[in-house]
C-alpha cells in the first residue's frame, strides 16, 4: 500500500508538471506572437497619429 501511495503521488505531480509545461508551450507559441504583433499594431497607429497631428500645426 506504501508504494501504491508513493506511485499515485509521482503520478498525480508528473501529470500536473504535464500540464503545465503544455499551458506555458502553448502560451508562448500561439497567445504571446499575437500580443506582440497587436502592441506593435498599437505602437504604429500611435506614432502615424503624432505624426499626423505634428504635420498639421500652424506656427
């Protein structure tokens, strides 16, 4: 019984580990790129407004 214990606990914190290290894999290939290109989107259309207001000042 002592080893049946010891087993399902291994098992019990592999799987956990497992699942995991599949929720950070999946968040940096697929959740973070997207984030990146959108803040870059962001960081874009902020400048061309800057620019777009700048163009336009009279002095």
């Amino acid at each position: 019984m002592k080893q049946f214990t010891k087993g399902f606990a291994f098992g019990t914190l592999a799987t956990l580990g497992a699942i995991a290290s599949g929720v950070l894999a999946f968040h940096k290939t697929v959740i973070q790129p997207i984030e990146e290109t959108e803040e870059k989107f962001d960081n874009n259309r902020r400048a061309a407004v800057r620019k777009g207001r700048s163009a336009h000042q009279m002095l």
